[in-house]
C-alpha cells in the first residue's frame, strides 16, 4: 500500500502524486482477527447480481436473495442467519447470511458433500436464464470477497475482481444449453503474524467454480475428475434434474500482510485514462478561469473607474454630454439596472429552498469526498460510505435550514413558516418518494434489493426525529440574523428589460453553461456509474477529490461570466437564470445515462428499464439541485461585489 512521502521536494511532484496517493491509502476500519490452525473461517453468502455476461453488457440491475427458493441453494442445518449490516451496506443491496461451507484455517479438503437437490422445470428455467443474464454469486471470506483472479494486460497485474460466475455459456454458440456450477474450489490465502506463527490471517479468497454432472446416489464423489461431463439443467416438461454441490478448500501461505490484504480487490483498469481525464478537465478549468478573469477584471476596472470619475464631474458643464453618457451606455450596461438587480426574484420561497438544500448537499459531499480520501471509509466496512452521507446529511440539515431562512429573508420573503416547513421536506420528501415508488417495482420482484420496510422505518425517524428539528433550528437561527444588505437601493418601478440576443436567452444560455460542468467530470463520472451497475468497488477518491474541485470551479466561473453577459444586455432577471444554467449540467448527466443504458445496458424487461432510469433521474435531480446553489452563490458573490464597487447617488 502505498504511503505519503515524507520528503521535502517541489510542490508541483508533490501534487501530482496527490491522486495515486489517494486512491491507493485507506485504513483498514476493523481490527483483525487472528485464527489458529483448525479454526474454522467465517464464509457468509451475499445477493447474487448481475455482472457484465459474455456480450460484456449487464442485463439486469435486480439482484436475488442468495436462498432464494428458485435457486435451491444448499442451508446450514440450522437455518440461515441474516448479519447485522450498516445502513449503508442494505441501501446498497446487501443480504449478508450465513452459509453451510465450514472451511478450516490452514486445513485443506477435498470434495465436501453439501446436499442433493432436484431442479423441477421451473427452477431449471429460472436458474438458467439467470445464467445467461450474466449473474454471479458474491460470498465473504472473513470479510474479504471471493472473487475471481485475473490479469490485466495493459497494466501488467493480477487482480481480484469480486464475485463468481453462477455458470457458464458458450460464446461460440448461444444456442448451446447453460452449464450450472455445482463445485466450487476455494483457495484461501493466509498470512502468519510476526512473532506469531500460531496465529494466521486471512488475507486473500478466490472462488473457482466448476459444471459436474455427478451420477446419482449416495457414493463417493470425484470432484477431481475432469473427465466428468458438464452440469445441465433440463427444461422438458415433467423433467427433474439431480444436482449434488461440493467444494474443496485449499489453503496457500502470502507474503501480503493483513492491512494491504484489500489492494489486489482496488484495481484502476486504465490508469491513463484517468490521468488524461484529470489533465484534460485541468487545461478547460484553467483556460476558462483566465478567460473570465481577464474578461471581467479588464472590463469592470475600466468600468468601475469610469462610472467612479463621472460620479465626480458635472456632466452638464461638458461638451459632448450626450456621446458621453451614450458611450457609457453602450460600452457596458450593467450600471443601468443597478435599480433593479436585487428585485425579488419570482417565486422566492421555492428558489430559497432549493438553495438550503443546495447547500446541505454541497457541504456533505465535500465531507464525504474529504473522509474518503483521508482513508476512513474502507472497503472492509461494507457501506460505510452510504452510511456516513446519510449521516453527513442528516446533521447538515442545520445548515440547510440557515441557508435556506438567510437567503429567503434577503429575498423580502414573507412566509417564514412556510419557509421553514418546506426546507426540510420538500426535496427531502421528492426523493424519499422516488425511492419508495422504486422500492415498489423492488419489492414485486421480489429482488434482494428491496429496502425493508423496517429500514425504511428507520429512515423516515431520522428523518423527522433528527433532520427536521436540525433545520428547523437553523431556520430559527437564520430569520434572527441580520438581513443581508444590498448595496444598492431597489427602485419601485421596475424597468424594462430589452430584447435579449440568442445565445442569451434562458434555454441557450443554459445549455452552454450546463455542458462546461459536465465535462470536468464526465470520465469520472463513467467510472462512477461503473462502480454501481457492474458491481464494482470504487475508491478512487482522489481523482473524485479534484474532479469535485474542478467541477465547482468551472460552475462558479461559466454562470458568473453568463450573469455578466446578462446584466450587460440590461436584463436583471439573474438568480433564477444562474441557477437554471448552472443545474443544467445535471440534464447532461442524465442523457449520458440515457446513453450510457443503450449502449453498456441491455435490461431487456420494463421493470429493470424505469429502476435504471429512476435511479438516474434521483441522481440528477440532486446534482442539479447542488450545481445550481453553486452557480447561484457565485453569482451572488460577484454581483454583490460589483454593484458595492461603485458609487450611486
């Protein structure tokens, strides 16, 4: 695993060493347990989800209860047992349970006899379809999941990628039967404890399963015998179909300590393609700042200089007034409607309430984000990271609620009561009912993703017994303080705002600021998306570290230059505007999953097709709700500072 240098050598080598340091450190998050040999080794069963099939599409986004009674697998005698879980790790899908395979600490056996099962046309149907969508069975070595071991050739290194093939299919010919694996061969690496050889440490598991047709009855089985022909599950009506499980453990000796034992599990598939992303996304950030600055600051000196000069003179006592004051006009009309740029927007309530939420979403993410790349959030402590946002955010409902009771009171809003009821759960409450209308089509099938009804039980007393109360007293705490002053008075007569140009006009204007956002991050946004359909684990967070930066630097930049552009076309109308165009980055969000469904995606059924596309549209709609508070508070920023920068009589 690798370490921060300690060295004391230039800044630049030290942060482009930043990422690689980053996604590579983490803590292992529990202690580790010590096994004398004979000991037997936890192995619990998790879901089984689909992973990319041959085709290397996904083909479904359910996943099932390992004991699901269609699949028939094997129990212990005494009945599986769910584990206790984060709340995280079940809102992402986990079913942890126990399982009947009792592998023995550094004690290799061969052939183990689970149970005999028959396989009516029903479940052979099930299960082979399963097969060919490309689903794989997910167990815990101590932990660690069992996974595959494979070689990457553009990188030169082995990896394990978590979880098993249910069976195979041929690539050759699709019309050929499914083969059902029956035997698995576990391999089990384990590291002996310095000063300790008596006590060993799992530190690696590796799953290699196997088709064998054993003949029936009850006599010794050869699971070494490669001669034996595949397993398939016979679909003819009234055909029933023996199967027998076995497995074999083997153990192996590592050289890979305990606290690096996650390394081979954090493979990055295309290091270059990170790299080019992050220096791609740099350039664009860096250019479009200069160009801003150098727009802007140039502009607005010699603007603010000479509105400041004129302020001085007697413009009546010059010759030439008229081309005077015209050319001021011309040259940049955002003085014109100092009068008018903090009018109270249209609808303050609601745009109030999407910036505390705004906020609250910005600073958990950033925390979050910050935890992660501190190395806080293992992997080992499975859905830590879904389990501290929703803790960040719960606790960050005070701050929403400040947000929210400030910028509405700014506004000259009136319905402080409203205001405070709705902070809390408006958004809150469009996204607890996606995801429960979701949960619904979940549920019908009966998929392990399902989220209990006593989670959500659990979810909506957080909800009301800790957020509301939160918010409400930042709401409190935000109506007390003191009004945020313009520095410009409002006139009472509004003025007229002048036909805008075409690249100004709102759906344009939004479309060009959206695109700029979206692209600081769309390399790691595939990623991302990656991690969560394939079922893979991501920890990339330094790279999420700096696209996050970069993302909010290039909204504040691009929306502040359109505001601009917008208050010299003489139109005032900015806070709804900066918003719109800054969360409409999070339209292209939601196109890319769009295209990312026809092209990586292949769900087949409609209840797969509104899951991927629900779950898409809850994401974006957060993401646009974040982007467009960031563009707002630049915006808000800037023309705070502009209008306080001159003189008005």
């Amino acid at each position: 695993m690798m370490r921060p240098l300690s060295s004391s050598s230039a800044l630049l080598p030290a942060l482009a060493a930043l990422p690689q340091l980053a996604v590579a450190f983490y803590l292992p998050g529990v202690a580790p347990t010590s096994y004398k040999q004979g000991d037997v080794v936890p192995l619990f069963v998790n879901s089984i989800k689909a992973v990319a099939a041959e085709d290397a599409r996904l083909h479904s986004v359910l996943s099932y209860d390992y004991y699901d009674p269609r699949f028939k697998f094997c129990t212990p005698e005494d009945g599986p047992r769910y584990v206790s879980e984060s709340l995280g790790s079940i809102l992402f899908g986990d079913r942890i349970m126990t399982s009947p395979f009792q592998p023995k600490m550094a004690t290799n056996e061969t052939c183990n006899r689970l149970c005999p099962v028959e396989y009516d046309t029903e479940s052979a149907h099930f299960v082979n379809t399963r097969i060919a969508k490309g689903f794989a069975l997910n167990w815990l070595v101590d932990g660690l999941p069992a996974g595959q071991n494979l070689y990457d050739p553009l990188t030169g290194t082995e990896f394990y990628s978590a979880g098993f093939a249910l069976g195979q299919v041929s690539a050759d010919d699709p019309e050929a039967p499914a083969h059902f694996n029956n035997h698995y061969d576990i391999i089990i690496e384990y590291h002996k404890v310095r000063g300790h050889d008596d006590q060993l440490r799992v530190v690696g598991a590796v799953v290699q399963p196997s088709s064998k047709a054993y003949p029936s009855g009850d006599g010794e089985l050869d699971c070494l015998d490669d001669t034996i022909a595949p397993l398939v599950l016979s679909e003819d009506v009234d055909q029933v179909t023996p199967v027998t499980f076995t497995y074999s453990v083997y153990w192996k000796e590592s050289p890979t300590a305990w606290a690096t034992r996650w390394d081979k599990y954090l493979h990055v598939f295309d290091p270059k393609i990170h790299w080019f992303s992050l220096i791609n996304s740099a350039v664009v950030v860096v250019f479009l700042t200069m160009t801003v600055a150098s727009v802007l600051f140039r502009a607005l000196r010699k603007d603010i200089a000479r509105y400041n000069r004129l302020d001085q003179i007697n413009l009546d006592d010059l010759s030439g007034a008229d081309n005077l004051e015209d050319g001021v006009q011309e040259d940049s009309g955002w003085k014109l409607v100092h009068g008018d740029v903090f009018r109270t927007p249209s609808h303050p309530l609601l745009l109030s309430v999407l910036l505390g939420n705004g906020a609250q979403l910005f600073a958990m993410t950033g925390f979050t984000i910050c935890f992660a790349l501190l190395g806080f959030l293992s992997p080992s402590n499975r859905g830590s990271l879904g389990t501290i946002a929703v803790f960040l955010y719960t606790l960050l409902s005070f701050v929403g609620g400040y947000v929210s009771a400030r910028a509405y009171k700014s506004m000259n809003g009136e319905q402080w009561k409203l205001n405070i009821a709705s902070t809390p759960l408006l958004v809150p409450g469009i996204v607890f009912a996606t995801f429960f209308i979701l949960n619904l089509f979940l549920w019908g099938n009966s998929a392990a993703g399902a989220v209990p009804f006593t989670t959500m039980i659990v979810i909506v007393a957080i909800w009301f017994v800790i957020s509301v109360p939160l918010s409400v007293a930042g709401s409190w705490l935000g109506f007390r303080a003191k009004a945020l002053e313009p520095p410009v008075r409002t006139n009472q007569i509004p003025r007229q705002i002048p036909p805008s140009t075409t690249y100004l006009k709102p759906l344009p204007s939004m479309l060009l600021v959206g695109i700029l956002p979206f692209g600081a991050i769309f390399v790691e946004l595939y990623f991302i998306m990656s991690s969560i359909w394939f079922s893979k684990i991501y920890y990339m967070f330094g790279f999420l570290f700096l696209c996050y930066g970069l993302m909010i630097i290039t909204c504040a930049a691009v929306t502040v230059l359109m505001v601009y552009f917008l208050l010299c076309a003489e139109n005032y109308h900015w806070q709804w505007r900066a918003f719109l165009a800054a969360g409409m980055s999070a339209g292209y969000i939601f196109a890319n999953a769009l295209i990312y469904l026809i092209s990586k995606l292949s769900l087949g059924g409609l209840s797969g097709t509104v899951l991927y596309i629900g779950y898409s549209a809850l994401l974006s709609f957060l993401f646009f709700i974040l982007t467009g508070s960031i563009g707002y508070f630049a915006s808000w920023w800037f023309v705070t500072k502009i209008y306080g920068s001159i003189k008005i009589d």
